[in-house]
C-alpha cells in the first residue's frame, strides 16, 4: 500500500542520498519543520496528555486501530527465524529493523504479538504532528518520541524507555533513523539504539525486513507492484557486562549491521552495493534517467 504524493521526487532523493553515502539524510517531501524549542514543548505536551483520562481512552482505541492495521494491511508477512527467539530471557527487549515504509512498524507488531509482548515504538518528535490518520496513531499507540536534545535524551528519554521495559515491553527503535521508502537495502546503522540497550542491560533483537514485489499492480498508482513482507529474525545480540556502553554500543552496532547485510545478500543473491539502481526501490516500475 502506497502512502504519501510525490514517490518519484522522493525516489530522486534517495538516489541522490545513497549515491553521496548519507544513509540519514532526510528524502520525504512535506515532512513537518519546527525548531527545537517547538519539538521540546510539542513532546513535552504529548507527556503531559499520557496523565490524563482522556488519554487512556484513545490509547485503548489507537491500541485497537494499530492491531486491526497490523491484521489486516500486513495479514500477508511472513516469518523467518523464528527461532533465534526460542532462547531469550523474560523480560524487555530492544528490536530493530530497516526503515522503509509508514506502515513497516505493522510486521514487527506481528512479531511481538507472537511472543505475547506488548510492542513500544520510538518515533521522531515530528512524527506527532503528522496529518490526519497518522498523527492520531502517534499519540496514542505507545509510542516513544525521540527529541534531538542532548538534555533530554540524557534524562527524559531513557526514564520513558526503563518504564516500558520494566513492563517487559519490546521497543521498536530505528536505528537507521529516517525513511527511505520501499528501499529495499540495509544502510549504515547509528549507535543511540545499542547505547541504549547496553545501558539498560537487555538484549537487542535483530531483524531485516524482506520487501517482496507482488504480479498485482497498485490500485493508487500504477507505477508500483504491490508488495509483501517477509520478517527474518537474526540472532539476538547481547550487552557484553565487561565493556563500557560506549564500547557495547559500537560493538553491538556493527554485529547488527553485519548481520542485516549478511541477511540481504542471502535474500536477494547479491552482494551490497550503495550505488542506486531502479531495483532498490521495491514494487517500482519506473526508471530515473
């Protein structure tokens, strides 16, 4: 399913990103600009209405609409390596996956619903003030926002994590940061992800997402295939008590990027390479010039 105009100015931007190598930079068109001070207050807002009755109302209902999404608009994905999961500890976990879509938190939700977890999902600040339908799913599914505030995420932003940890939830964290649509490539991972995982001492359970196109031609725009998902859970990757965070971070990055890379290369035979190809973007039946 295609969400968002404008696919092939941002496939453009992809292109121009991965071909220089900036594997964060921002590709979608309209995305919402605040200054800092904007986002700060804006989240800290959003924590404020966590307090209130009205609240947990709309989360039972943003919890019942995210699993009719998740049942419906990913009822297709399918699961790979279950198994790396017989094994690990009770209690919270962090998971991470490539970012390639709106809606890619839907398989993953799948996943923890499998495992009987409860599913918390770390989001841009920005992410709360998107249009309609989506803006509402991000107040009130869980979700954690990410503000890019040396103050908060040294205070506020790791006390939101131990709570939904301590409740044994899994907490969705992209650590290749922004969206790159249908990109089918793991990119360059950051450490936040990892730092946080070492410091809160749980494991970080590894997955790449398979995107899949289908001979069915997309009703909205018939440039596109439409796609499915196919989940591959990569051996979990554990905190090492006798390293630092700092140095659990970047250890535990790098095993997680090389196994997402190992998992692409078995998946679709063939080595990674950064350089755009048309193919990269997944369900695309267009070409840039």
């Amino acid at each position: 399913m295609i969400f968002g105009d404008n696919r092939e100015a941002v496939i453009k931007n992809i292109k121009k990103a991965a071909n220089a190598r900036d594997f964060t930079a921002k590709v979608e068109i309209g995305d919402p600009q605040m200054s800092l001070d904007e986002r700060l207050k804006l989240v800290n807002d959003y924590w404020e209405n966590r307090k209130k009755f009205s609240c947990k109302i709309n989360n039972r209902i943003g919890h019942t609409i995210f699993d009719t999404l998740a049942k419906t608009l990913a009822s297709s994905t399918e699961f790979e390596g279950l198994e790396n999961l017989n094994n690990l500890p009770i209690g919270g976990a962090i998971v991470t996956t490539n970012h390639f879509n709106q809606i890619d938190s839907l398989p993953i939700k799948l996943l923890a619903d499998k495992m009987h977890r409860q599913l918390s999902i770390v989001i841009e600040d920005t992410n709360l003030m998107l249009p309609g339908f989506f803006r509402y799913l991000m107040n009130y599914v869980g979700t954690i926002p990410l503000v890019q505030s040396p103050s908060y995420i040294a205070n506020e932003f790791p006390k939101h994590l131990s709570e939904a940890l301590s409740k044994n939830n899994w907490i969705l964290i992209y650590p290749e940061q922004e969206m790159w649509w249908n990109y089918r490539k793991p990119r360059k991972l950051q450490r936040g992800a990892y730092y946080f995982a070492a410091k809160q001492n749980v494991p970080v359970i590894s997955t790449f997402i398979e995107i899949k196109d289908l001979p069915k031609v997309e009703k909205k725009d018939s440039n596109f295939y439409e796609t499915k998902y196919i989940v591959h859970v990569l051996p979990p990757i554990f905190p090492d008590i006798s390293l630092s965070a700092n140095e659990n971070a970047h250890k535990m990055m790098e095993q997680d990027y090389n196994q997402k890379v190992a998992a692409y290369e078995k998946i679709y035979g063939k080595k990674l390479d950064y350089d755009f190809l048309d193919w990269d973007i997944a369900g695309w039946r267009g070409h840039l010039s």
